[in-house]
C-alpha cells in the first residue's frame, strides 16, 4: 500500500528515534490537524487498511488481521510510519510519576490489538552505526539482531499503552528468540507486525511475550520474541532462593571491556532509552548501584563474534541472566557440535553469568 502525500516524512530511522529534527510547515501541521486519517501518534486510520493486511501474511498463510480481528481476536492497527521513541519513553516516565501520567502497567489482560507498519526501509548510515556498536562486520546483509532494532518502536509503542498489562519502566528482558527464514539485505524495505501473548504467572510478578514478525512481498522472513517480567510483591514474600555453589566458567574464547559509553551509543542507535542503561541517577531509581548494558547489546556482540560461522536461516535462542554492570570485563565463549552453537557470556573476574544461549 502506497502512502498518501501527507503520511511522507522522509525521516531517517535515527529521526524517529530521536525526535523529528525539523519542523513542519504550517501547511504541513494545518493538514495533519484536520486529517481524519490519523491520530497524533501516528496511528493510520487509512481504510485501505485491508490491503496491507493481505501482504502482512506469513510463511504460514495465516492473515495478519484486518479490521475485523487478528488472530486471537486481535484487532488491527495500521500505522502510516513508525511512531517516534524518544516521545514513547518519555510517556512511559512520566506514567511511572504519581499524579502525573496516571497508573500504567496495571491492566490484567494482554491488549486485544496487533500493530503492524509497512515498508519500513533500512538506513545505510544507520546500520554502520549499529554495527560500529556492536562489533559487526560493515555488509549488506543485516544482521539478525539490526532487524529487532528496526522494528523496535512498534513493540514500544505497544508496550507503553495504558493497558499494557507491565510497566515499561522496570521492565526485565529475560529471554530473547530470533528466527531468520533467509537473508535481508539493505535495498529491501520490510512490513512489521507486533502483538503481545502468553501472559503467565511468575514466581516473582508476571511474564509475557511480544512478538515482532518481519515479512517481504507478504512472506515472512524474520521473527523475534521477547519475554519480559514485570516484578511484583507477593504478599507475605517468599523465601529468597539459594544459588548454591556457582559451576566454574567455561573455557573462554574471547574478552571484551565493556564501558559506560557502551550503554549511551546502543541506546542511540536502538532507540531503547530506558535510564537503567545511560544514567547512574535512572540505574539508582530501579535498584542498580551503576548502569547496565542492554540485553540485546550483549546478543548482538554474541552473535557478531559467530557472525562468520552463521548459515543463511537459523534460530538464535538466548536467556539473559544477571546483568552487564557498566563499566566491567565479560569473558565470551562459544562451541559447536556441528548441528550448531552453544555461546554465554560470563564475568571475566568472578565467572558470574550474564548471558546463555544456542544457534539452530
């Protein structure tokens, strides 16, 4: 589906993360502000919504969704781009402030919705700048990872909706699984769905997953979930777990200093600015006595070092364990079986692990 002359921005993706660098001409903002198709967040009310939902079909067949419903009974959103980061987070923060953007993260059913935004092109700049980050080889093809990224702002904007059943702010990412169906090189333009599942108990609050689906010409060729927990106390406690005795590390393949600036370019290039990672005040807030590195940071440098070693379709499957303090020395390994990889990620001084994970 081809946009309408006022839905174009020509924003790079770093725009979007940081905020439309430019102002709009008053014919610009006259027309947005009397436009019946949109929302102020971006949201398409566009009725040939139909149409994208016939190419956002995956490998499988199975429909997007239309106005109609999803699967699930989702109901569908079209988005005529993708919405701006930097404003999601700061409306997550303030909804975190009391009296200020009211209770969010307390809704006890998933959000009966599916996001989806097509053509969504790669930005060359962009994607050295997230390779320099995190430890790529400057290529045409994209790294498995770069696609979580480029998606990321529909999850976002999902997951900070009132309803949304966990808070963003806080939030832990425990596990992240990424499916490459084939290679996507840089000249092709991809459609994205996201939609939220699986929301279970937790021994220590409630966990829940968001998927984000790529597809090209109406064919899936890539698909992350993301498992989150969002903390709660249970009343009355429970008993604090016993970690026992520690097995030592395994054999390191390789050491990487890990420095603070390292939380400051991801969360540039990834639009995931959650103050855990860039300030020590923000880290403080949420019980960290320094900054962390994000998750997906540690994936991706992972997942860089095998880079060479990667077939053209594979899953990689990772659980994130205790966190990366910033700044600190983590310890690499990586060995394979033949049928594929088993990495983690440890402290380079007390073995402690930050991260386990399998390629496919």
């Amino acid at each position: 589906m081809a946009p309408h002359d006022h839905d174009r921005e020509d924003l790079t993706l770093p725009d979007l993360i940081e905020g439309p660098t430019r102002d709009l001409t008053s014919a610009r903002a006259a027309a947005l502000a009397h436009s019946d198709d949109h929302e102020v967040d971006g949201t398409s009310r566009d009725p040939q919504g139909s149409q994208l939902h016939d190419q956002l079909r995956g490998a499988s067949g199975e429909p997007g969704g239309g106005p109609g419903g999803g699967p699930g009974g989702r109901r569908q959103e079209v988005l005529g781009r993708l919405p701006a980061a930097g404003g999601l987070y700061r409306r997550a923060l303030l909804g975190a402030v009391p009296g200020l953007g009211g209770r969010r993260g307390r809704g006890r059913e998933l959000p009966a919705v599916e996001l989806t935004v097509a053509g969504v092109p790669v930005d060359p700049a962009h994607l050295a700048a997230y390779d320099r980050v995190c430890g790529f080889r400057l290529a045409d093809r994209l790294p498995a990872t770069y696609l979580h990224v480029l998606g990321f702002p529909l999850s976002l904007r999902l997951m900070t909706a009132a309803d949304f059943p966990i808070p963003l702010t806080g939030v832990v990412h425990v596990a992240n699984r990424i499916t490459v169906h084939r290679p996507v090189r840089v000249g092709e333009t991809v459609d994205f769905q996201t939609y939220a599942e699986n929301l279970r108990p937790h021994e220590r609050g409630r966990q829940l997953d968001v998927v984000l689906v790529g597809s090209i010409d109406g064919t899936e060729v890539w698909r992350g979930v993301s498992t989150y927990l969002g903390k709660e106390r249970a009343a009355g406690g429970g008993p604090r777990r016993d970690r026992g005795d520690r097995p030592a590390p395994p054999a390191t393949t390789a050491q990487w200093r890990v420095t603070p600036r390292v939380g400051t370019d991801y969360a540039r290039v990834s639009g995931d600015h959650n103050p855990i990672h860039t300030s020590k005040l923000g880290a403080r807030l949420f019980g960290f006595p320094r900054p962390i590195a994000h998750g997906m940071w540690s994936k991706a440098r992972c997942l860089a070092a095998l880079e060479a070693r990667l077939p053209d379709a594979y899953t990689v499957d990772v659980a994130f364990k205790l966190p990366v303090p910033l700044p600190s020395t983590v310890a690499f390994r990586a060995a394979t079986d033949g049928a594929g990889w088993d990495f983690g990620l440890h402290g380079a001084r007390d073995g402690r692990p930050h991260l386990v994970g399998t390629v496919r």
